[in-house]
C-alpha cells in the first residue's frame, strides 16, 4: 500500500463523520450526503498526491460538487424521498462541528435498535457496510438493506436533524449513550458464534466514546461510559486462554491488562464531578446533571469496574464496596441482570448463602439466560450442595449460546461429577 | 409534515365505561384538540364506532368476499384517529404523549408535490 492511499485513509478516518455531517444538513439528505462523500473520497484516491493544503476543505468542495451533479443527473426522476427537516440550512463559512446532529438522529428512538447500531457506526463510526456486516456476522446485503431501511425511515418519518433541547436531552443522551454500549458489549461479549470477543466492535465503540467526549463535555455519564469501557477492554488480552477458552476475573493474569488504559478510565473517574475517590456514591450531591439523580447508571458500572481494575490480586477485590454500588445500581435502574451481579458480589462480600437469597426470584425474567443458573451452580457448589449444583450446570448448559462459554461450563460442571457419574 | 395518530384500544373498556368515565374521556379528547387548534397543529380527528359495526369486503379473482366485523382480529382495534400538522417527527411525538389513548400509533401522511 503506498503512502498516498494511506493519506486519504488518515482524511477518512479523521473527517468523515464531521464532513458527513455538515453535508447532510446543507442537502437536507443523509443518503445524499453519503454517496457524495463517498465519490469525494474515491476521487481523493485518484487525485492526491499532491496532497491538498486543506484535506477537509477539499474533500468538502468536492463532495459538495459530485452532490450537484447526481442532483442535476436526477433532475427529471422525482424524488423519492422527502428532505430532512433541518433548522438552519445556509452553509455558514468555516467547517462547524454538526456531529451532535448526525449521532442524535442516527440513534432516535423511532428506529429500532439494530438500525440504531447499524447507522451509528456508519454514518459516524465511517466503517463501510461490509465491516459492519462482518462484525455482526450477518450478510452484507442484509446489513446493507437495514441501513437502507433505516435512512429511508429518518427521510420518510420525518426525523429531524437536530440535538434536542430542553427535558428531551437528557432522555435522547441516554439513548446515544445505550447505542454506545450496545456497540461494545457486543464486541465484548459476543452473543453467538465461535469467538468470545471482537476487539474491533469495542475499539469503535470507545472511539464514539472518546467523540462523545469531545461532543458533550460537561456530562459526566459520558465520562462514566467511557470509563467503563476502558476498563473492561484493558481487560481483553487476559480473557481468553490460549485455546480461546475463557478465562474468569479472578484467574485472569493481571499483568496482561493494559495499563494506561485503567489509568485513563481512572483519571476520567477521579475527574468526575461531586466525589473524592472513585467509589461514588458516598457523599453525592443530588441533581448534578440535569436533574437526573446523580451518580448516574453508567459512573456506578464504571466505580464497579475499576474496583476490579486496581485489585492488585483477585483476592484484594474490595468486594464489599462493590456489593454497596451495585445495590445503588439496582435502586436506579431496577434491573434483575444488576440484582444477578449484586448477588456474586455480596456472596464474595458476606458468603454464597447471602448470594443465593438474592438470586430468589430472578427465574421468570433471567430462566433463559445461562448466568443465572451458572451463578446458582458456583454458590452452590461453595455450599456443598453438590447435587443441586450439578443440576443448575445442566439448566446453564440448555440455554449457553457462545461455544468457549459451553466449554468452560462443561469444565466446571465435570469438575464436579465424580468419575463414572458424569452426566452428559 | 402531516401525521395520522391512529388510536387503538380494548373496546371492553370502552363498552364497559360508566357514563361518567365517557363524559371524563370526551372531556380528555376536547382539551387535546384544543391544545392541538391552538398550535395550529390540528387538521381534523374522529371517533370511529366499534368493530363489531365494521365491514370488510376482499376484492379477488373470484369476486368479492364481504365479511361481517374489522379487517384484523386483534384484542386492540382502531377507535379513531387525529390528523395533524407538526414540524418533525419529534413533536408529532409529543402530541401522540399528549393523547389521551393508551396505543397511538404514529403514521406520516404521503404528501405529492405538483
């Protein structure tokens, strides 16, 4: 690969969502916006070296010609689909940072999730169809229609191109900030197929992280997000074992964590308003953002993840702390896959009976998913109750959907059969 | 952009309401399509009768099928709509939150240029 085609990459990587975005609100259509972008760039290629003064201007000026053109080639067609609704149209004179806009109407709630997901990456992320329909494992021509879908409802829906105000931002944030976290927990633990982690879904969801960031400065949820996923992504290099197989928090070879990346959630966590350490929770004033009660959900999981993060050895984790924020992490979202977490961590906190009492309950909303009975089968187990573990492995082992989260179930629960009563 | 907000519910409760409850719910509905003509958002509503009135007629090759009752058996049928006028989506949105019905369904209008 030659150094020039590496100079549009660095173009694209650096400006595409911040060009996309002020395209979109000057020709009042996304899917305009995008073809034209994309032509800008693919001339790019063609043209550069020498490269140009300004990289962005260029690219813009010429994205905004090849938009021209496919209007005037369409000018007899009707058009199909009607201009977005966007408040101040006049292109003002420098490059302005419509950013926000993009991600706000990419993750509306009007769209379902997976269009949310799909466009976010897009649109914002700047990763083609084709890795996005790699990463999620489906065909690129599925992936390909859902964006198609998904644009067409924005145009069609009517869904405005603009970052809401008022009440309505703190709402609309938060669904940017799950899309987000979608994004990286389905890298992180991927909910079907051979491979437990996707480090590239989670390296682009902590990049949308970092743009956030730059976007809402002064929200300390998005510093929570970020937190959080720095701090499970350190992580990844001790997750696996060396045939794939997963390894658990507490036997996981520290040493393999990346540092500087706790460091950096840290460092987000200490900065974050209203708190001393970075257990919040304590001393919290209420209302630090927006009225929205304080801790919010995202800087609780990020507290939760660095506790792990600075235990030096598994058995440092500072498990009562951790009991104390998940249990303020229930109050706030009413979750039974927090109370499920709260649970392992009071049991480590005050013993598996302790653990198993909260786990009461759960079934009806939790009885498909595997955790659950895997987490009964471990408290159990430490309880001596061998036969009843054995069958809380089996429920685990009906509803497990990835193959290294089978095998590492299947190691357990064989752990504890004595030989020649193994159940299959 | 024009918006239908297609109302639907359990016509039970509607059967079953004692007069008072209509008098509240008609109330309810005569202070939305005010707040609706005072925005200059309201474009025209009715209340449909229920469904066990309706008429359904299928056109095919064989000719026309007419069956007694709605198009779809469903526990929620439509009770009536509002057609109105709003600026994006988003507030379309907020006038289907200010309705008083438990299932609003948002459908934009098709509007032809020319």
């Amino acid at each position: 690969m030659n150094v020039d085609v590496t100079a549009v990459e660095q173009a694209y990587r650096e400006h595409w969502a911040r060009l996309l975005a002020l395209l979109t609100a000057e020709l009042r259509d996304l899917d305009l916006a995008e073809e034209a972008l994309q032509d800008a760039f693919a001339a790019a290629v063609a043209a550069w070296p020498p490269e140009p003064g300004n990289p962005p201007a260029w690219l813009l000026t010429t994205a905004r010609r090849r938009a021209l053109d496919r209007l005037r080639r369409g000018a007899l067609a009707v058009r199909k689909l009607p201009l977005l609704i966007v408040d101040d149209p006049d292109p003002p004179p420098a490059i302005p940072d419509e950013r926000l806009r993009l991600i706000f109407t990419c993750c509306h709630p009007a769209l379902s999730l997976d269009a949310r997901v799909a466009l976010t990456l897009r649109c914002v992320g700047g990763l083609t169809t084709r890795e996005i329909a790699r990463m999620f494992l489906v065909p690129e021509a599925t992936m390909a229609a859902r964006i198609t879908r998904a644009k067409k409802k924005i145009a069609q829906a009517g869904i405005p191109y603009r970052v809401p105000a008022g009440p309505e931002l703190a709402e609309r944030r938060s669904g940017v900030l799950a899309t987000v976290y979608l994004i990286f927990t389905e890298g992180y633990a991927a909910t079907g197929g051979g491979r437990l982690i996707r480090a590239d879904l989670a390296s682009e969801a902590i990049a949308l992280g970092r743009m956030l960031r730059e976007l809402l400065p002064a929200d300390p949820e998005v510093d929570g997000l970020l937190a959080l996923m720095l701090c499970h992504h350190a992580r990844r290099d001790a997750r696996l074992g060396p045939s794939g197989e997963l390894v658990r928090l507490p036997d996981q070879d520290r040493s393999r964590w990346h540092r500087e990346e706790i460091l950096e959630a840290l460092s987000l966590l200490a900065a974050a308003p209203c708190r001393g350490g970075r257990t919040p929770g304590r001393t919290g004033p209420e209302g630090a953002s927006g009225g929205e009660r304080f801790p919010g959900p995202y800087l609780l999981q990020a507290a939760i993840a660095a506790e792990h993060a600075t235990a030096v050895r598994a058995e440092d984790t500072g498990w009562p702390a951790i009991a104390r924020l998940y249990g303020e992490l229930e109050q706030i979202t009413g979750s039974t896959v927090v109370r499920l977490n709260r649970a392992v961590a009071v049991a480590e906190a005050s013993g598996p009976e302790a653990g198993l009492e909260l786990l009461e309950g759960l079934d009806r909303e939790l009885g498909h998913h595997h955790l659950l009975h895997a987490t009964r089968a471990e408290f159990l187990r430490r309880l001596g109750r061998e036969r009843e573990a054995l069958d809380a492995y089996g429920r685990a082992l009906e509803v497990v959907g990835t193959d290294p989260e089978r095998a590492f179930l299947l190691s357990r629960r064989a752990d504890l059969s004595p030989p020649g009563h193994r159940v299959t | 952009m024009k918006y239908a907000l297609l109302l639907y519910g359990d016509e039970k409760t509607w059967t079953s309401a004692t007069e008072e409850q209509l008098e509240e719910a008609s109330a309810a509905h005569g202070r939305f399509t005010e707040m609706l003509t005072a925005r200059g958002a309201y474009l025209g509503g009715e209340e449909l009768d229920c469904s066990s009135t309706a008429v359904t007629l299928r056109k095919g090759a064989v000719g026309t099928l007419r069956t007694d009752g709605p198009y779809a058996e469903t526990v929620e049928h439509l009770g009536g709509f509002y057609l109105v006028e709003a600026r994006d989506l988003d507030e379309a949105i907020e006038f289907a939150t200010a309705c008083p019905e438990e299932i609003v369904e948002i459908r934009p209008v098709v509007e032809y240029q020319g």
